[in-house]
C-alpha cells in the first residue's frame, strides 16, 4: 500500500514508533528512523534491513529546529522527498496536578506540541516536492477526556488536535492531509 512512499517516524526507537516504523516498511514505504536516542532508532530500522526493507537512523532532538533540518536533509539524500510525517514523539510525567514540576510540563508540552509544529514546518517543503502526502500526529483519549493526573499530557494532546486542524487547513491545497 505504501510502496514508493518515505515516512520519517519521530520517536521511532520506542515501542510504538518503532512498531508504527516497522508498519510502514512491511507495507512498502522507506523508513527514516528517527529518535532522540540513536542508538534505538539503529536498531529498529536494522530491523527492518533485516526483514528486507529499506530504512535508515537519523538522530533527532524534536524541540530543536536545526536537527530537525538536518534529518530532513538526511532522508531526502538516503530516501527521496518525505510523504509521511508520523509525529509520535512525546513525553510523559504520571503525577497530580500539584505535584506536576514546570520542568516536566515543559518537557512534555515542547515534545508533543513545539516538535510537532517544527515538524510539520521543516517536512512541508519535501512533502511539496513529493508532490503531496500526509502528516500523523499522534493522540490519545486525553485528547478529548482528560484525568486528574499528568496535566501537561492532556493539555499536549489537546493542543495537538488544533495543531492537526490548522496545517490540513493551511496544506491541503499542496495536497498534504
């Protein structure tokens, strides 16, 4: 279904990023790896080598826009133009709201909200060139019901719905869902 395709997977050498990397690739896509810990993201996309499909490992910091620049240009010159932007990097703190640290919000809201938009900003000119494709950022039930526990996650996740409105409002007329 994918065949001719190039994903770039945030958060690719984790459990669901990678399962969602090795998705990909058994339907057909080339997958760039992506991950804040290089070493996991080598592992998943050797994986996938292995298996007989095509991937690489980039290593990426989601919060930092020169990395993601550069994992971009390293896709395009390994892969081709990126078609797939799968935003599934994130963070979480499992406690109360009293006992939430602002390190932890930060952590967890510049993971899922501020990676997310520098992806999309830094993928939009190879999903241009790739004549179209579409962009996955991943949610959750918190999206739309949220606890008592780990504020910041809600908060991301919600956050994420309006960021997933505003760039298929803003790209759909380059042909990128």
């Amino acid at each position: 279904k994918l065949e001719g395709r190039i994903a770039l997977v945030t958060g690719g050498g984790g459990a669901m990023g990678g399962a969602q990397a090795r998705l990909f690739a058994q339907e057909g896509a080339a997958v760039a790896v992506a991950d804040l810990f290089l070493e996991k993201a080598q592992a998943v996309a050797d994986e996938i080598t292995a298996a007989g499909g095509k991937a690489i490992a980039v290593q990426l910091d989601v919060v930092n826009s020169a990395q993601w620049a550069e994992a971009v240009a390293t896709t395009e010159r390994e892969l081709g133009p990126i078609s797939i932007l799968c935003n599934n990097a994130g963070a979480n703190f499992r406690r109360s709201f009293d006992d939430q640290t602002e390190q932890e919000w930060n952590i967890v809201i510049g993971s899922m909200l501020t990676g997310s938009f520098l992806g999309i900003k830094a993928c939009i000119p190879s999903l241009r060139r790739a004549g179209g494709g579409v962009i996955i950022n991943l949610g959750s039930l918190s999206s739309i019901r949220h606890g008592a526990g780990s504020p910041a996650y809600g908060v991301g996740k919600t956050g994420l719905i309006g960021l997933t409105r505003s760039a298929a409002a803003s790209y759909a007329g380059d042909n990128i869902r």
